[in-house]
C-alpha cells in the first residue's frame, strides 16, 4: 500500500491512503489520524490500511484528486532520523579528494550519524539556503521507517522491522562540513532539514525491485530540467537497509517511527573507476559534491558550484513501466 500525508496546519499532518497510480487518495482518519499512530500500533492498523488501499483500487470507497504539491513529508517529524552510509564509494570519492585513505573498518563496521527529526521539509518546499558561502548539496537517497526495533536485532530480524519505504532528500551544507567534524562532535549546523518523498510504500508494493532489503532500481536525480543522475540503487551498496537498522539498534530500541537512510547512492563507473556523467554515457550522480571530487582528481580543481538561489532538484524513482513509485521531490532553492 501507499500512505501520504496531507498538510492540514496540524504539525503531523493528515494520514491518507493513496491509489498505486498515485492519483486519488481516501482518508485515513477512521483508522489513524496521522502516520506516526498507525506506526505506534503497526500490527493493528496495517491491515485495516491494507485493506481502505485495496477498497480505493476497486473504487468502492469516496476518493479525491491526489496532489503531490499538497503533501508534508510522509513523517512531518519523527522520533529520530539516523543517516547511514550504504555506498561506500560515495566515501571513498570524498576522502580521494583530499588524499585521505578509507579505513578498512568503513567497509564492515557502517558509518552513520544522527539528524535533526523535529521539522523534515515537504517534498515541494522550498530549500532554505541563509548564505552562499555555505555550499548548499542535494543528496538523493533511500529511507526506511520502521516500527519498535528491539536493541540488539540481527540483519535477519530487522528485515522485518522494516515497514515503509521512501525517497530522500539529505539536504547538506559542504562549506560547513570540515569545520563540524573538524571538532570531533559530528554534523550538526551542516545537516539542515531533509525531505522526504510525497509518497511511503510497505516492501511489498516494490514486488521484485525489494530484495535483499535493497531496491533495485535506478534513482532518477534531475538538476535544472537536465539529467544529472541515474544512479542504481541497488548496485555497489555495502550494507543492505537492514544492516543499517541492526547497526542503529546495536546499543538502543528505535521506537516506532524512527527513520533511516542509505546515504548518498552512488556507483562505480563500467570500468571500476569512478562514474560518468548522464550526458557521457555514465549513470552521474546523487549529489553536486561527488562531481566536484571527480573534477577535483582529473584536473586539481573543482567546476561544478554548489546550488544558488533558483535552482531546482527532482528526485523520483521509476517502474519497470515507466511509472512513479512514491511520487518526487522536487525542491527549490
């Protein structure tokens, strides 16, 4: 099934239903008013959800006209938003950049942080960006919310945990980045709010792209109406989502709701190197910053700037027929 949730002035929104073709949508209110307490009491709502989102299929329950524009982030605001690092290319394109090597940990112990949950951004809201000099970064990325995750779960065991799917927009600011962890603290000031995708799916509503607690198929980056990656979600991925759920739950219980990513996809380019751009054949990219860091190891210096006033971002995600899966992002600076 399909969940959204409509901006309504409440902080957490309205939790609706949304058809698989994502055009009409079914209150879900006698059910749960938002997303946050059908997730609180996951294994009573969901089916009852399931069952409105196969009434709104057979068109035997009142529906309206489903506006992606209309839409909070699936969780307006969560319990907590953890950001891991799936693709460990993304990393080692960074760290080459500035002749720092990978440690060998990075590719069995994941990297991961903690954003601030308080206030996500709506898919189409607009990108706050206070000065230039901050060095404004879209990173596309996939996001999984789980229901209460018991500390200590195994990989196995947080597969099931896993109860909706989304896109992800990790909204960075890279001219703030080296002086925060710089301090040895981590990303706070560099980490401004994210957003999500209009629409979550449950696993199965992927079908055959849900394997191995990966999607695969390509994530679709759109930078100023021109492709800028398509980059295969599913490829060169380190860790699987459950994997960063069980390294989450290592020391703690994720309540119900908690979120967490992927981190930046990203690919190898054919050869082992790194990737291409759209326009050269290549899959591109998921952020501006791995571009630059190309740029930087070709030829010493960076090209490509970071977003300005105006510009604008797409991120969606594509079925084997063409259709949109959890609808787009699509965000101005």
């Amino acid at each position: 099934m399909k969940l959204a949730t409509l901006k309504n002035g409440a902080r957490d929104g309205r939790l609706v239903v949304v058809s698989k073709d994502l055009t009409r949508y079914t209150d879900a209110a006698g059910i749960a008013p938002t997303l946050q307490a059908a997730l609180d009491k996951w294994d009573v709502y969901a089916p009852k959800l399931q069952q409105l989102a196969e009434q709104v299929e057979l068109g035997s329950v009142p529906t309206a006209r489903f506006h992606e524009h209309d839409c909070e982030s699936p969780l307006p605001r969560a319990y907590q938003w953890a950001d891991g690092s799936a693709y460990i290319n993304h990393v080692e394109l960074v760290r080459k950049a500035r002749g720092a090597e990978v440690p060998e940990s990075f590719y069995d112990d994941p990297l991961m942080y903690q954003g601030g949950s308080d206030a996500f951004l709506g898919p189409r809201d607009a990108i706050p960006l206070g000065d230039m000099a901050w060095g404004c970064d879209m990173e596309g990325e996939i996001a999984v919310i789980t229901d209460d995750v018991p500390m200590g779960t195994s990989e196995a065991e947080a597969a099931g945990h896993i109860k909706l799917v989304m896109l992800c927009n990790d909204v960075s600011l890279r001219g703030l980045i080296p002086g925060e962890l710089a301090k040895g603290f981590g990303f706070f000031q560099s980490k401004p709010p994210s957003a999500f995708s209009p629409v979550a799916v449950t696993p199965d509503e992927l079908g055959e792209a849900w394997q191995g607690s990966l999607v695969h198929l390509p994530l679709h980056v759109d930078y100023n109406g021109q492709p800028f990656g398509r980059a295969e979600a599913a490829e060169d991925a380190t860790f699987s989502l459950a994997r960063l759920v069980s390294h989450a739950a290592k020391t703690r219980p994720l309540s119900a709701g908690t979120v967490i990513g992927s981190g930046t996809v990203s690919n190898k380019g054919a050869d082992g190197g790194p990737g291409k751009p759209v326009s050269e054949g290549g899959l591109g990219y998921s952020c501006i910053a791995e571009i630059r860091m190309i740029e930087k190891i070709a030829t010493g210096e960076f090209k490509t700037p970071f977003m300005s006033p105006g510009d604008v971002v797409r991120m969606e995600m594509l079925d084997k027929s063409g259709h949109s899966i959890f609808g787009a992002i699509e965000q101005t600076v």
